[in-house]
C-alpha cells in the first residue's frame, strides 16, 4: 500500500518523474477553475437564479462570514485568499471518493506548499495594511529581546500546519486501506463517508488557521503603531 502519492508514479523520462502528487494537483486546479468559469459565466441578478449559482453564493456569503466573525474588519480583502485554500482543500479531499484517485493533500509536499503561501501571506496582508516599518517593528514588542521568538514562531507555525494537514490526511488514507485489505466490504464505505466529513473539517480548520494568523499579525502590527482613538491632538 503507498501511503504518501508521491510514492505512485506514473510517468518517467530521463530521471524526471510525474507522480500522483503532481497529476491529481492539477485535476484539482482544472477543476475549479473550470467550475468557477461555468458557474460565473451565467451569474444573474434576477430573482429566479439556477442551483449552481446558488450554491456559489452559499459558499462564498458562508467564507465571507467566517472571516467575519474572527474578527476581519474587511472580509472582501481576505476572501480570495482564504476561499481559495479552502476550496481547494475541501475539493481534494472530497475526490477521494473516486477509485483510484489519492488525494494530494496526503502528500507533505502539497501541504507544505500551502503552509508557504500562508506564510507569505501573513506579512503581505500586515505590510499592505498598516505598512512595513509597523510590522517589522511587531517583532521588537514588547522588547527587542523577542525578535529571535518572534521568528521562530512564524516558522513553527507554519511547519504545524503543514503536518497537521498532512497527519490527518494521510492517517485517513491508511486506515481506508487496512480496512479494505480486512474487510474489503462494509467498512470502506463507512471510513470513505467519514473520511469526507475529516476532508471538510480539515479544509474549515486550515482555512480558519490561516486567517487568524493573517488578522492577528495585522493587529500585533499595528498595535505600537496606531493611534488612539482618544488621541486626537486636541
């Protein structure tokens, strides 16, 4: 059994290899943004809207008001982003229910990759906001004793999210396949109807994570730098 689709690869020449990681990432990718296309190529703003509209404006309204209630004093600023993790997340993990597909998320390459992206984010997010000397200056607060800490904690973060993503990704698979191998029957469709469950929560959980590192980085930042609102120079 191979645990990680890095493992299963499915084309060589000269050295260079196309693995499962690689092929399902781009299905993935073709897949939402073909969706996306179909479905926002026939927006309306009648009244009478079909079910893929509607279903978009659910998810859309529903990412816009979680980043809301985090806190995000601009959700529209945040949306692209953070919906797009999720969506791609949840998308992977809901096509392991088609035989022979491995989700790439089981893949500590693909987690990492977007575990960077969240780490990129945090500053540029900060910097776009309130500016760069507020948050270079976040890692000197409340002493500049806390600069080595402060970095140290962006890396580990960003290390958590990526092998949390991974464990729980690939510890479903596994325990899909020695099910299979026991009793090749009745407890797959269980594991695959709870595995489904475990890919959403996983996506929300990330998604959420990387949007409270995001707003708490554009508070922290900002803290030394804002003034306050009874300061008016009165």
């Amino acid at each position: 059994m191979e645990i990680s689709p890095d493992a299963w690869v499915l084309y060589e020449w000269r050295g260079l290899r196309l693995n499962a990681t690689i092929v399902f990432t781009w299905a993935v990718m073709a897949l939402l943004v073909i969706g996306s296309w179909v479905v926002t190529s026939r927006l309306t703003a009648e009244e009478t809207v079909s079910r893929w509209q509607a279903a978009l404006e659910v998810i859309v309204t529903t990412i816009r008001d979680q980043i809301a209630e985090i806190g995000a004093d601009d959700p529209g600023r945040y949306l692209p982003f953070i919906g797009t993790l999720f969506l791609f997340i949840a998308t992977a993990n809901i096509l392991s229910m088609v035989p022979g597909y491995q989700p790439p998320t089981g893949s500590l390459s693909t987690t990492a990759a977007l575990a960077i992206c969240v780490l990129i984010a945090v500053p540029l997010f900060s910097i776009s906001k309130r500016g760069i000397g507020a948050y270079l200056r976040g890692y000197i607060q409340p002493t500049p004793l806390m600069l080595p800490f402060n970095i140290v904690s962006e890396v580990s973060r960003t290390i958590a999210l990526a092998v949390r993503l991974y464990g729980n990704v690939m510890s479903g698979t596994v325990i899909v396949g020695i099910l299979i191998s026991v009793a090749p029957f009745f407890f797959p469709v269980v594991m695959q109807v709870l595995g489904l469950l475990t890919g959403l929560i996983q996506a929300y959980i990330f998604a959420i994570l990387a949007m409270v590192y995001i707003g708490s980085a554009s508070r922290s930042r900002s803290g030394a730098s804002d003034p306050s609102p009874n300061d008016t120079g009165d």
